[in-house]
C-alpha cells in the first residue's frame, strides 16, 4: 500500500470514527427529548409539512420524509463514490480482498432475515421489516473500534469497511426490489432519459460537478414521484461520476465529490437522521412489547445474526482454503468484529422506515426498540471481545523477542 493511499485511508477511519461518536450523541439526544416533556415539540418538528412546487409538479412531505428521502439520498450517493473508488483502485479492486468481506456480508445478511423471518412467518403485516436487521451501520461500528484506541490493526478497519460497502450494496438491491411503491411510467422514462446523458457527459470528460448534480437532481425528483425509492437515484448518478480528469493531469472529479461530501454526511446527514428516527418513548414499554415477534426478531436478527452469519460464513471461506485470514487479525478479533457488525443503528432504522413508518400501517409494536437492543448489545459484545483479543495480541507480541519485532505485519 502507497504512502497516498495509506493516508486517504487514515483519514477515513478518523473522519468515520469521529462520526460514530456524534451519530451516538444524536441518538442519545433523541432518547432524551422523546421521553421527557419536550416529546410533543419533537413530533411536532417531523410531522411539521414542507411543500415545494413547481407549476403542476409539487412535492409535499412531512419534515421527516425530507430526511429520509432527500438526505439520505446525499448518503447513498456517497455510497456509490466509495464503491466505484473501491473497486477501480481501492481495497476491492484485488479480487483476492474481496472474497472475505463478500462472504461475510452475505452470512451477515441471510442469518439475520431467517432468524427475523422465523419469529414472524405467520403475520403478513410484520415480515414486511424482513430485511431490517440486516444492515451494518459502518460509522457506528468503526466509533466503537475508535475507543480501541491505536491497538486496532488495519486490516480489521479495511475488512469491517469493506464488508460494510457490500452490506450497502445488499441494501441498495433489498430497496429497489422490495420496498418500491406504486409505480409511474412517466418518471421510470424520464429516469431512463437521463442514464444516457449521463453517459455521455462521463465519456465526453466533463468535469463540471454542477452539471452532473443537475441531472442528478432531475434524475431524484423523478426516482421520488415514480414509487422506486428515491435514495436510489444518488447511486446510479455516482456511478457515472468520472474517477479520472481528461483535462487536468491527476485530477479526480469522483474524490474531489467524495471529499467535500464525507464531512457533510458524517457530520450532519447522518446525525440529523439518527436524530429524527431514533426517538423512542418508553412510556409504557414493558416486557410484552420487547418480547413481540417484530422487535425481537430485530434485536435477535442483529445480536445473534450477524455473529453467525459474519463469522461462520468467513470461518468456512477460510477453512476451505477460498481466502485467508487478513494478517494482524486473529480469530477471536474476527469475531468481535462480526459482533460489531450487529450494530444496524442507521440503516436498519432506514430500512424500517421504509417497512413501516412509510406505509402508513398502524403498527402495535415499534421496531425501533429492537434495532436500539440489538445494536446495543451487538456494540458492547464487539467492542469487550476486540478489546480481550487485541489485549492479548500485543501482550504475547511484546514477548517476542527483540529480533521479531522487524517482521511485516
């Protein structure tokens, strides 16, 4: 790995870390308001209307829908630059880096929808959150590793990194198969008007980010009035962002997009939803309510799920000889490390959103209690297992003697 490179990646890792810490105070702050008397002003804030219009065309949503719609689409189309970054010249273009985080993201989604499934097979109603648990939140998760301190190897940040980009990609498919509403012919051929002047500004070179986030905006509206979920339409636009300059030697429109939005999502995107979302009363919660089907198929699909799934599909990946374990990782950080990836927070809020909130269901239960106990509990048991392990780890490196410690690591 380049000094380049290696610097882009420190940066990342301090930049996530640090949003892992606020995104936790974000969540906290809404815990707090919604269960004390500021509770009506906080549902009066979302439930506030926001109206745009436009001649004929009008876009009316409550304040929280703005959120989910409309930032974190900013979130998923940041998404799309990591991935193509990644996969032309990052830690996912060697196909030999790929197979592990790859398996482990695919274990660490099925697991969590079969335990979720089992628990509410029966009720039509409730297996519309099937996908909920399988989400990994990856700013909360590299947050916890930032309390580890300096004794966190690379390559647990780059395998817990990685395996996150596939989970978003499991995520991005989930959405635009399962949770699409009604759809409008008018605005599926308008989004396909713009895929190939897309493609054409892309091959054309052109550098200007203002025209791109033009279509970009047309290409949202549209994606929003035609029932596909409208977070979609930053990932199909970041994927034809170009990765290089034609015209300015060393330039990269896709890393210099990257980079003035990395502080904005991780510092005020993400925060401001965790903080619209994640505002549970427990008034009134009691035993019955985190033992209904929906909850804790979350909080078991997270917890439990993401263990099995993460650390035994990447045990048999290895133990069959299809990969090797990432050197400075032992199997005991790999498994605090498939713990962590339990911690959903904000994409399985996000997906639930979509399940349920959205549709308008009058809902007995609220799933936002199981993804707060399973990430939780999924957070607490990764960051006690990595921290015993890497504990260890160095222990029985400084007993080495003085000639070993030269050795790559």
């Amino acid at each position: 790995m380049d000094s380049t490179q290696e610097s882009f990646l420190s940066n990342f890792f301090k930049l996530e870390s640090a949003a892992g810490i606020i995104l936790m105070l974000a969540a906290l702050l809404a815990l707090v308001v919604a269960n004390t008397p500021l509770q009506s002003y906080y549902t009066i804030l979302l439930d506030t209307p926001v109206e745009i219009r436009v001649g004929a065309l009008e876009i009316a949503k409550p304040l929280l829908l703005w959120i989910n719609d409309g930032l974190m689409a900013i979130f998923f189309f940041l998404v799309g630059l990591e991935l193509k970054r990644e996969l032309v010249e990052g830690e996912l273009a060697d196909k030999k880096n790929i197979i592990l985080p790859a398996v482990g993201a695919i274990g660490g989604m099925a697991v969590p929808a079969l335990i979720y499934t089992y628990f509410n097979i029966s009720d039509s109603t409730a297996m519309k959150g099937w996908a909920i648990p399988t989400a990994t939140d990856i700013a909360f998760a590299l947050g916890i590793l930032f309390l580890l301190g300096s004794r966190v190897p690379t390559s647990i940040k780059i395998f817990l990194t990685s395996l996150a980009i596939f989970d978003d990609i499991g995520a991005i498919i989930i959405i635009a198969i399962f949770y699409t509403a009604k759809i409008s012919l008018l605005s599926l051929v308008i989004i396909a008007l713009c895929i190939p002047v897309l493609v054409l500004l892309n091959r054309r070179g052109v550098d200007a980010k203002s025209v791109y986030i033009m279509v970009g905006v047309v290409m949202w509206v549209a994606t929003l009035k035609s029932g596909v979920h409208a977070t979609l339409a930053g990932v199909i636009l970041a994927m034809f962002i170009p990765m290089r300059s034609k015209t300015r030697a060393g330039g990269s429109p896709l890393k210099e997009m990257e980079g003035d939005l990395h502080t904005l999502v991780a510092f005020f995107v993400l925060p401001v939803f965790a903080f619209a979302n994640a505002g549970i009363s427990f008034d009134g919660i009691g035993v019955e309510e985190i033992l209904h089907s929906v909850p804790l198929g979350i909080a078991l699909g997270l917890f439990v799920g993401k263990q099995v799934g993460v650390f035994g599909l990447c045990w048999l990946a290895i133990k069959f000889k299809l990969t090797n374990l990432p050197k400075g990782m032992s199997w005991s950080s790999l498994y605090g490390t498939a713990a962590l990836c339990g911690v959903g927070f904000t994409m399985s809020l996000f997906i639930g959103s979509l399940a349920f909130e959205e549709t308008g269901v009058n809902l007995l239960f609220d799933e936002r209690l199981g993804i707060v106990l399973g990430s939780l509990a999924s957070g607490i048991v990764g960051y006690m297992v990595l921290s015993i392990s890497l504990r260890s780890n160095n222990q029985a490196e400084s007993s080495l003697p003085e000639q070993g410690t030269d050795r790559p690591i």
